[in-house]
C-alpha cells in the first residue's frame, strides 16, 4: 500500500498514534501525564528500543518512546525507536512524531524515522488470512519552520530506502517455487520504469553467446 509522509509545524488532526521522546534520564515530557516513576513501574525503562503505548479519552493513543541516555540521541537511535513506535501501535496506520527538538539534522532524522517505521511493520505472506496489523498508510512530522523544507527532503529520501529495504526482503523470502527466473525478470521489467531505468532480460541464447 501507498504511504505518504508530511512535514509542517503542527501534527494533521487525522493522526491516530503520536510518539513522544522519553530519555532514560532527565525530565519525562508534561504531555504523558506521568512521572518517571509510573513508568517504571509499567515496565518502560527508557532504553532505546522501548516503547509504552497510552490510550487517551480522545485524540492520537502516546507512545512514550525510549531514547537512552540524554544527549547521545543519532541518526540510528531515531531508526531504532520509531521501530519500537511502529511495533507498539500495531492497529495504528496514521503515525506522527514531534522531531523539533531531536538534536540530529532534521533530514536525517526524518529520513531515520520513515524507515524505521515501514520496515518495523513490514510483512510478508502467500496466505489468504487478513493480516493482523494494520498497514501504515501516513507518517507526519512537527519542525521548526525552517527545517521544513529539510525535513521534507529527508522523510521522501526514507520512504525510497524503506520501499527498497521492502522489495528486497520480498525477494529474499518468497519461494523459490513461486519466484521463478522468469518470475524474476517479469518483475525486474515491470519496476525498473518505476525508478527511471530500462531492464534487459536475456535467454540462454543470448548468454551462452
């Protein structure tokens, strides 16, 4: 399915999952109503890769997302814990971040993000049964005015590795029964317009020449 990715100064109000940046230390962000206690005790420590989803009475569910120690947040933590984001609202499929004040460039922190949601929500399958998580259908993003443009840049730059990441996954796990040399080559001719390039395909004719 498609995704599209948004980049302003405020979250669109459709979004259903918001993540909120918690650190393993320092101050717990006034939006989750909790203290570092209450967070505790409910088993979210933090570290990256943790996340605890927060139903609300009304608007998008919070995610407390874990961002380890305060001030060593990179281009690869952000990666890590929208994976963890994505992993903690399965039902979700319109997320948002609050990037502003991630201290990484906003390109690249955007660009980390989309990637790792969509390929933390990734699946695959031959069969026929309704998945079970909702597909992601939308990723929003807040920054200050002037990394908009930026961000933007980022968050497509993202979605194009993530889609890549996707196919190549696709190809490594489908069957060989299933993903047969012509299969193979029906595909490559199929999606290389897609990206701006031309595929050739050659039989044995042509390579044993």
């Amino acid at each position: 399915a498609a995704i599209t990715v948004d980049v302003g100064t405020e979250l669109p109000a459709d979004v259903q999952a918001e993540a909120v940046a918690v650190t393993s230390d320092g101050p717990v962000p006034d939006i989750l109503g909790l203290d570092r206690a209450a967070l505790v005790r409910a088993g979210f420590s933090g570290a990256v890769g943790s996340a605890l989803a927060l139903p609300v009475a009304s608007g998008p569910v919070l995610v407390a997302v874990g961002m380890g120690p305060a001030g060593t947040v990179t281009a690869n933590v952000l990666r890590d814990a929208a994976a963890a984001f994505a992993r903690a609202v399965p039902q979700d499929a319109i997320l948002g971040a609050d990037v502003a004040g991630a201290n990484v460039e906003p390109a690249a922190a955007t660009s980390a993000i989309v990637e790792g949601i969509v390929l933390a929500r990734y699946s695959w399958t031959l069969a026929s049964r309704p998945r079970r998580e909702v597909p992601v259908t939308s990723i929003s993003f807040v920054v200050g005015a002037d990394d908009v443009a930026a961000a933007q840049v980022g968050a497509r730059r993202g979605l194009v590795q993530a889609r890549v990441g996707s196919v190549a996954r696709d190809l490594a796990v489908c069957p060989a029964q299933t993903l047969t040399s012509e299969a193979f080559a029906d595909f490559a001719v199929e999606s290389a317009p897609a990206a701006g390039l031309e595929a050739t395909v050659y039989g044995r004719a042509q390579l044993e020449e």
